[in-house]
C-alpha cells in the first residue's frame, strides 16, 4: 500500500541506496566528491545542481524515490558524462600512442644515425686500407719491373760483352789443347789447298790462322 501510494504521488521510479549511488555518483566532479559521501550528500549536490527540490524525489530507509522526468534527466546527463570521460580517455590513449610512436621514431632515427656513422667509418677505413694496400702493390710492382729491367740490361751486357769479345778473339774460348788440335786441322788443310793449286782457299786458310 505504502509503494502505490508513493507511486501515485508521482514517485514511479524507486532504486536502493547503493545502486543509485554506484550509477549516479559519477555525475560529482573531484571536489563534490571529497566535501562528502553517500546518498544524502549525493542528492543534495544534484538538487542545486539541477535546480529542483524534495518533491522530485525522497530518500527512504532503503529506497530513494524519484519522478520520471528526473530519472530520464539523470540518465542522460550519466550518458553524456560516461562520453564524455570515454573521449577523454580516447584522447588520452592517442596522446600516449603518439608519444610513444614518436619516443619510437626518435630511438629508429638515433639508431638509424648511429648505424649510418658506422657504416661511413668502416666505408672510409676500407677506402684507406684498400689505397694503402693499392700503393704498397704498385710500389712492389715497380721495383720488381726496375728489378727486371736490371737483369735484363745485365743479361744483354753480358751478352753484348761476349760477342764482342767472340769477335775480337773467336779462340778464346778455346783451350791449349783445342787450339793445337784446330792449328794442325787448318794447317793440313792449307797444304792440301796448295798441293792442289786452289790459292783462293790456301789464302783465306793463311790469312785465318
């Protein structure tokens, strides 16, 4: 009797304490909610926020009562409230992914910057080693052609030597022994040139020996 007596007062919606309190506290910003707690103080902070008074709703042992209108204007503003902490949150995230995206790209580009560096000193060191290697190679190169040119300009000396001196003295070569032997074969020759009258021969065998 006592439900459909509030209910024809205009009461028709009724919820307990804790439930409305858990639904609705939200609607309090931080300092409302430090100057006090539980539903008394919750109402209260509503009533002079929304401008209405004690005949919107009453507050039972148990059970808050509250018209219609009121529930439907409470439900949108926890709506609204609820949306409006999700953009937050949602800006929130955003700035903390782009932070961290660029906390990422920043580290990539300083890693990226050092692995260039090494990249360009190791470049250079083989650069400098390949060209200290290139001028040892052709410093060798060069005095192993002048080294050959040498031994081939001694070669030819030698060679040249030993022809003149061949023109200037063919027997040198020649033993004792060789010379006696070669003196008789030409010397038989020569008698043998003149016992058959060929002085042409006799004369260049003279002239030779």
């Amino acid at each position: 009797m006592e439900t459909i007596r509030i209910r024809r007062e205009g009461y028709a919606l009724r919820e307990d304490h804790a439930s409305f309190y858990n639904r609705f506290h939200l609607l309090l910003n931080p300092e409302e909610t430090a100057a006090g707690e539980g539903i008394s103080h919750l109402v209260q902070v509503l009533s002079k926020r929304l401008d209405i008074t004690d005949a919107d709703w009453q507050i039972g042992h148990t059970k808050i009562f509250l018209r219609l209108e009121l529930a439907t204007k409470l439900e949108l503003l926890a709506l609204l409230r609820v949306h409006a902490a999700a953009r937050t949150i949602g800006r929130f995230g955003r700035f903390v992914a782009e932070r961290q995206a660029s906390k990422l790209l920043t580290a990539w580009g300083r890693l990226r910057l050092h692995m260039l560096k090494i990249y360009r000193e190791r470049n250079a060191a083989t650069s400098i080693q390949s060209a200290y290697r290139m001028t040892k190679e052709r410093e060798l190169y060069k005095a192993m052609q002048i080294a050959a040119v040498k031994v081939q300009s001694f070669q030819r000396r030698n060679r040249a030597i030993a022809i003149a001196d061949a023109l200037r003295d063919p027997y040198s070569g020649m033993t004792f022994a060789e010379l006696k032997a070669l003196y008789t074969e030409e010397s038989a020759r020569l008698d043998e040139a003149a016992e058959k009258n060929d002085f042409q021969t006799a004369a260049e065998l003279e002239a030779k020996m």
